[in-house]
C-alpha cells in the first residue's frame, strides 16, 4: 500500500474516532478505552505484541471494570487511531502463525507485564516435556532439523523459553546487528608452514558466520544451540560424529578449513587476537540484545534463563575446544567469563532496581528514610573516611544535601539513576582524556563503597527503623554506580564494557597497589 493511501485512511480512521467523541454515548466508552491503552501499551522499533494478546487484555480489562466489550475489528480500529502508523505482521512457524501488531509493547510499569509472565509460567507446566523444546528454525544453522538440534537431549537442566519468544522478545533489542569485523591484521609474522593466505581467509569469514548464527540463536533465546554452535565450528569429536553434529557439517568445513590448519591457527598470534577482540564486540552485542536497559523490568523467567545460561557458558565451551590448542581456548573462556560475569552482574542489578522501585514509590518509607538519615553524624563519617580515602569535605557535602534533596523530592528510579550518572560525570571531570581517568575511576568507585558502608554502619548502629530500605537502596546504587564506571572506563579507552571486564590487570592486587598509590599523594 502507497504511503500517502495509508496515511489517509489513518487520518480518515482518527476522524472518525473524534466524531465518535462527540457523541454523548459514545464519549465515555471511547475515552476510557483510549486512556487504558496509553496506560498500558506504548511504541517501540524491533518489537511485536500478538493481536489475539492485546485483545484478550482488552476482555480482562472489561470484565473487571464491568463494561460491555466490542468486537475485535473495532478494538482493532480504535488501536490503530491511538498508536499512529502501526503495522501487522504474521508471525510464527508455518502453521501456527499469528498476526502481530509490529512496533507495540507493553509498558513498563503495567500490571499487564505479571498477567503476562504467569500465563506463560501456566502455559509451560501445562506442555508435555517434548514441546518445551520446542525451537523456533534458524535458517543459518547447518545441522538442525526444525530449528532443534537434532538429537538434543532433554532435560539438561537450563530454562528453554524460546517457545515464548514472541512474547519475551519485547524486552530484548532484536533490532541490533552484529558489528563488522576488521581484517586479521598479521602483524608482519609469517604464516605458519602448511597454511597460506586462503587459509587465514577461510577462517575469518568462517567464524563471522558462527558469530553471526550465535546471535541468531540468542534473539529467539535459544540458549542451548549455543554449546552445538561450538561443537560445529570448533569440530568437536570429529572422528565420531554426532547427531547433534552430522557428518555433512562437518564434511562442508572440512572442505573450507581443514581441521589440522584449524588447529595451527589456533596458536598463531594475529589469529589469537583478531578472535580476542572479535569475541569481545560479539559477547558485548549479545549483553545488549539479551538487557538492553539494566533498569527496565524483566520477567522473572527471562532473567532466570540468562542467569542459567551464564552458569554453563565456560563449562560449554571447554568441553566443545577439547581437542584445540591452549592458547586459543585461554583466549576464548577469557571472554566468555566476562561475558557470563556481565550477565550475571546486569541481572542481579536489574533485580535489586525492581525491589527498590517498591521503596522509592512508599512515601511512608521515604519519610523515615529522611528522619533516620538526618540522625546520621556526617561529620564523624566523614572524619572516619577521610582518613582512608581521603574524600573531599566540600565533594562529600555536597553530595549528602543532594542525596537528601533527592530523597525528598520523591523521584523515581530512572530519575535517580540521572542523579548518580551526574555524580560520577562531576566527580571524573578533572581526569576527562588523561591516562590516569582509567585509575582514578576505579579510585572513586572505591570510596563510594567506602564511604556508603560507614552510612549504613551509623543506620545500623542506631538502631535506624528504615534500615532494611538503606541497605537495599545502598545494594542498589552500588551495583549501578559499578555499571556506570565501567562504561565510563571502557568509553575512555576505547574498547567495550565487556574488554575491560576481562582485562587481567583488574586483580585484586592491582587495585592494592593503586590505593597504596593514592594515599602517598
């Protein structure tokens, strides 16, 4: 359809939802409806909302508030006047395909979003074993059968929710694409003896398409063909072919890079660095498909399957590079333990933001987080810490008025989440393109920890009625300020969160010798 035809026949359906307005009988039904939904729903690129789910709300809604529902195509009708330009899509396996409102999700802060996540919990007890395994088909996959891998054993333990994937992939950014690689750069070193440059070719486009099916599989949270994408690529047990992993797959990569030049390029440095740095833009990528704002809440399930996936990420990984060269798999599992690490950390922070959210929208609890707060000696707290981490007293007062002020101003979540990001721009702006803005960083990333346990110290110690909502709000501000500063670190030096994190020169003893440091100033 011409854009200009669909742009008339949405004009044309708005006039008619305002004349319908104007009717005395009709203007209440309509306002209300009209409210409901921008309560609810909002627009969003990369994501969809079945047509059937959104009506079925609609009914619930009804029923509750007593009203006498309209039929779907008017439902349609009205949907399609409030949220402008929204277009549908048939989505799902052949055969069982639905019709999707492309561009719609539910909003955040809806109680749609827990009616949501217990119909799917219902929904999965309810299935026999064998559907829970169910797999949506990845076309890019060599060796599947129906989007499973063939021969996949059930029951291994790890959440499979891609069932549910049209439902869980509002939360998720499907919209982002892998970054392009660079070219393996070969540092002026020889090739090794037997390998030539269509060798190294060969394994630079054929670990793109590996890189590019991992992502493939982890839009649609396939989690488990991850491993079996692993076992491909890296040929594991050749000699014995699986079912997971046929012969034919095998055979077609064998034809492109014979395992034995797999194997010698697995101790070539620029090799070892090209997937290094490859693995890191990759593994960064997914961190954001899988949690693309730390702060907005995800279904408990969701969360549960990533964090089940990073617990058997390493594990995958060294068994499927069984028989490759050390050093290759050091560089890999390097990776991939910050990557589990970042996952693990980014639920945990989105899990304590959705408790919080509870406290900072209790004005009853925020009144005596204020009472208890202006009991709190600063003055000895700041004697106390200054003599470890020497923080300013003007910094720190400045900090406590705001801190204050804000907790009063009763802000939300997000609105906090501002406050501290000003803090750390604030605080950093002295080191901003020096060399020493990495350090300095992790330096004050260790004084707020500090300087917030001596806090809640002198909450706990007098006895402070509110102290459950400190500790959960310090637990909280923490982990996120830790977020804040590794992106600010990464940004500073050019790589991504996830090449930092897996840095070597983050050992405790590094950090020791920096305080050291410090304190000699």
């Amino acid at each position: 359809v011409p854009s200009n035809c669909r742009h008339r026949a949405q004009g044309t359906l708005q006039k008619k939802v305002i004349v319908a307005l104007k009717k005395p009988s009709n203007r209440c039904w309509v306002s209300l409806k009209v409210q409901w939904l921008l309560d609810n729903y909002e627009t969003a690129e990369g994501v969809s909302l079945p047509r059937s789910t959104l009506y079925c709300h609609y009914l619930l809604h009804c029923q509750e508030q007593k009203l006498e529902p309209v039929n779907a195509a008017s439902f349609g009708k009205l949907i399609r006047s409030v949220f402008m330009g929204l277009r549908t899509r048939r989505l799902g396996t052949r055969g069982n395909s639905k019709y999707h409102y492309y561009g719609l999700r539910i909003k955040a802060n809806s109680p749609l979003l827990r009616l949501m996540e217990d119909q799917q919990h219902l929904a999965m007890r309810q299935q026999p074993f064998s559907q829970k395994q169910r797999l949506k088909p990845i076309q890019k996959m060599e060796g599947m059968t129906n989007g499973a891998a063939v021969g996949q054993q059930p029951g291994s333990g790890l959440s499979d929710i891609s069932a549910q994937v049209q439902q869980y992939q509002q939360f998720l950014d499907a919209s982002r694409t892998l970054s392009e690689f660079s070219e393996i750069d070969l540092q002026g070193k020889p090739l090794p003896d037997g390998i030539g440059a269509e060798d190294v070719k060969a394994f630079q486009l054929l670990y793109r398409e590996h890189c590019e099916a991992i992502v493939d599989v982890m839009i649609n949270l396939q989690f488990t063909l991850v491993e079996t994408l692993w076992k491909t690529f890296w040929r594991y047990n050749l000699n014995q072919p699986s079912e997971a992993t046929p012969i034919a797959v095998h055979d077609e990569a064998e034809k492109r890079l014979p395992k034995n030049c797999l194997v010698i390029l697995s101790k070539y440095e620029p090799v070892l660095k090209w997937t290094k740095d490859c693995d890191n833009m990759l593994y960064q990528g997914l961190v954001e498909i899988l949690i693309p704002d730390v702060l907005r809440p995800i279904p408990s399930a969701l969360t549960q399957a990533i964090r089940n996936f990073a617990k058997s990420l390493e594990s995958w990984l060294t068994n499927a590079m069984m028989n490759i060269p050390e050093e290759m798999v050091r560089v890999k599992v390097a990776a991939a333990s910050a990557f589990a690490q970042t996952l693990r950390r980014y639920t945990s922070l989105n899990h304590l933001a959705q408790a919080a959210r509870a406290v900072l929208q209790n004005t009853a609890q925020i009144n005596q987080m204020l009472s208890d707060l202006n009991r709190v000696d600063f003055a000895n707290v700041q004697e106390q810490a200054s003599w470890v981490c020497r923080c300013e007293d003007r910094v720190v007062q400045r900090l406590e008025q705001d801190f204050k002020l804000t907790l009063q101003q009763q802000n939300s979540l997000e609105q906090w989440a501002v406050w501290l990001d000003g803090v750390v721009t604030q605080v950093l702006k002295p080191h901003q393109g020096s060399s020493s803005f990495p350090k300095a960083a992790k330096l004050f990333l260790l004084k707020w920890s500090f300087y917030s346990s001596m806090v809640i110290r002198d909450l706990t110690l007098r006895s402070a009625a509110s102290f459950g909502s400190f500790h959960l709000i310090r637990l909280l501000y923490d982990e996120y300020m830790y977020y804040l500063i590794e992106h600010r670190v990464a940004q500073a030096k050019g790589e991504t969160p996830i090449a930092v994190m897996g840095e070597v020169g983050a050992a405790p003893s590094t950090l020791h010798r920096e305080i050291s440091e410090q304190r000699a100033l």
